[in-house]
C-alpha cells in the first residue's frame, strides 16, 4: 500500500541555534569598547585658551548655510577675515555650515542651491584649513549633519570637524580655562525649548533643568541672534544664540520674518578674575578691545 504523506519520514542534519546571552552579552561590551575608541566625539570637554596673561573673546558663527541661494557671501568673507587677523579671538562653529539640500522634500529647495553638496563640503574644507588655528570647538546640526547621516549614515562634515577641533554630537559641556579662570560653558545646535517673546530662552531653560553648573549656553538654528545676561539666583548666566548669513532664505520669509539680521553676537572672558560680558556684535567687542 503507498505511504501518505502523513506517514512520510524526514531525516536531517539540520542546524539547531546555540545561543547563551552571557557569551553575547561579552561580546556587546567589547563592541562596545571598540566603538569607545574609534569614537571622533565627545559630550565633555576641557580647553586653555590664550597664554593666560590676556582676556579672550569666543565667537559662536553657525548657520552660514555655504550654498545656498540667500548667502551673504561677502560677509563671510570679512568674517573670516576678522577671525584670522584679530588677536584673542577663537571660534567655535554651532552648525549648518552647509546648505546640503539632500533630504528631497521639494524641488524648490534643492533648486535654490548654487552648487552640490560636494562642492559645499570642499568649500567647508578649504575654509577650516585657514581657521584652524582659532577653532576650538563645533556642535552637531541638523542641515550637514542628520541630513547626511539619515541618508548614508555617515556625516563627512561631522568627520572633517572632529580631525581638527573638539566635536560635540549633541549637547556638549565645556570647561573654558583662562589665564587662573575657568568657565562652565554648555553648546548644542539647538537646545529643547521655544519662546516667541525670548530668543535665549532655550538655553536659559538648558542651565536651569539640565545643566545648573553652567553660566553661559550657546546655541544657534533659529537664525536669531539674541543674548541674555542675568542672575539665576546667585549664579551669573549668559544665554546667547548665533546669528545667520543666509538673508534671503524663502522658507524664513514664509513662515517666520522678512528681518534677518546677519550679526553675531560674542563674548570676553577674562583671565585675571572670574567675568564674562557679551557683545552684540563681533566688530562691537573689536572696537572694545582696541
């Protein structure tokens, strides 16, 4: 009589999975170590800057946006230039250096760059090798930064910041040291937190909930420089948001202001007792220091 399939008899050598947690919880912890190593990032840093003898001036520049349509271009130019020339004077980069219109969300957007993401990261390139020797940090951001990495993975921008100075991929605390003063400082692209009537309160929120140890936080994004001195308590603070050169972006004159001010607001920090002061502008804090 023929066999049914319900009687048919299957012999194997299949594989059977041996898997023990404990054996891949070691080897988590070692990928773990390897990531820790080749990490080009850090949340915390500590920066000497000067030759402790001098005051010195920080001056947060973020959200040049490099290829866009609505740049104002010459600006850069005597920024930079101001940057490399004046004495005391360091940089730190708070983002969207570059345009990278790359997330495809309308063609109006990619149409209104000059050039390509390439040719924006070359110019990034080429420029950071003349400031070099006046960086001392950058922060994450959502245009050269995520945009990248949701798209690839990987950010070049993010690569090129960490060869040459402190790279921070989200929020960073930074210890500032000056001649014998050291000041707590607190950096991201943007922290959480809006206000239509205070431009600072971002950063004024981000020192009272996250980071109470700090006195000054900087930010930039919104394309609004503000700042705010004040005491919380008997801690002196500063909140101070970059500005923006990218003046005629249509996206801002839709949906937020026709006025865009290209100005960058900075600050000294002395080195013979513990004082900040901001200024509204950079040309405002060299015409101070003269």
């Amino acid at each position: 009589m023929p066999q049914t399939v319900a009687e048919a008899l299957i012999k194997s050598n299949k594989k059977q999975a041996e898997y023990d947690w404990r054996e891949w919880a070691e080897l988590f912890e070692k990928i773990q170590g390897l990531y820790g190593k080749a990490a080009q990032t850090q949340t915390r840093a500590d920066i000497e800057l000067g030759n402790g003898k001098e005051s010195i001036a920080i001056l947060p520049f973020s959200d040049t946006h490099i290829g866009g349509r609505g740049v104002r271009y010459d600006l850069f130019r005597r920024i930079t230039d101001q940057i490399i020339e004046t004495p005391r004077l360091y940089v730190a980069l708070v983002g969207d250096l570059a345009e990278f219109a790359i997330k495809l969300r309308s063609v109006a957007e990619v149409c209104a760059q000059l050039v390509g993401p390439d040719k924006q990261f070359q110019f990034i390139e080429s420029w950071i090798e003349e400031i070099k020797h006046k960086l001392i940090l950058a922060t994450w951001c959502n245009h050269a930064v995520e945009r990248e990495e949701k798209q690839s993975g990987i950010s070049t921008i993010k690569k090129l910041l960490a060869k040459h100075t402190v790279m921070f991929d989200g929020i960073g605390e930074a210890k500032i040291t000056v001649g014998k003063q050291t000041y707590n400082t607190v950096w991201s692209h943007k922290f959480a937190g809006t206000s239509l009537l205070n431009r600072a309160h971002a950063g004024q929120r981000h020192m009272r909930f996250q980071s109470p140890h700090s006195e000054i936080a900087v930010m930039g994004d919104i394309h609004t420089p503000a700042f705010s001195m004040y005491y919380d308590g008997p801690i002196q603070r500063l909140s101070l948001v970059a500005g923006t050169l990218n003046t005629q972006s249509t996206y801002a004159n839709r949906y937020f202001s026709i006025y865009t001010q290209p100005d960058y607001p900075c600050f000294e920090l002395r080195h013979d007792r513990h004082e900040f002061t901001p200024f509204a502008t950079l040309q405002s804090w060299i015409d101070h220091s003269i």
